[in-house]
C-alpha cells in the first residue's frame, strides 16, 4: 500500500497489526478495555474492542460513554497523517491535535504499537 487515504484503511490496519503482529497481541495479552475514539470534524466515533489475545473488532459510527480510554483526534486527517507516519503522535499530542481524554498512561503505551 502506498499510503493511507480513508480514515477506514486505518482501522482495517489496526487489525491488521493486530492479527498479524506477534508482539502486538503479546503486549495486548491482558487488554480488555473498549477504547473509544472521536473525530472532531466529522463528529464520527469509533470503538475499539480488544479481547485480550483472542481477537479485536472495531465497530465504526459506534461510541461508548463508559470506555476508560478515551482518545479525540482533531480530525480524521490527524489519524491518516499518524499512519502515513508524516506526523509523530508526540507532536500530534503536543500540538493539541489528540487528545487524551481518560485512560491510564500504561493503557496508552501499549496501545501505542496498536495504532501507532
């Protein structure tokens, strides 16, 4: 693939990494929290399921007001830029772009080879 266009290849490559990264499911063999996501230009929202190392399902247009981690991205650009690697997660926090809004530190570093 020469790069992401959609916001949806990004969450296909989401499982993608999952299902076929050894070392991803490894260090999500204990995760079992629903990780929400919000796009702020779109207002879209996205819910990602991890079953430990069983299996993961994202269901797109799909919120949860009670996930523990809660991430916003400014806009749907931001994740598609995050994995086109032409923009670092660090300077995208930094700049305000993403936005934790709950969860744990430990919950987001190993979410980090997850979706970035």
């Amino acid at each position: 693939m020469t790069g992401f266009k959609e916001i949806e290849e990004c969450l296909e490559e989401i499982k993608n990494r999952y299902n076929n990264n050894e070392k991803v499911r490894k260090k999500l063999a204990r995760y079992d929290d629903p990780i929400q996501i919000k796009f702020l230009d779109t207002e879209r929202e996205v819910l990602i399921l991890v079953n430990k190392d069983e299996g993961i399902e994202i269901k797109d247009n799909s919120g949860d007001d009670t996930a523990p981690v809660k991430i916003e991205f400014a806009g749907e650009e931001v994740m598609i830029n995050l994995f086109n690697k032409e923009l670092g997660a660090v300077k995208a926090y930094s700049d305000g772009k993403i936005k934790i809004i709950e969860g744990s530190i430990r919950s987001l570093m190993k979410l980090r080879s997850l979706m970035f």
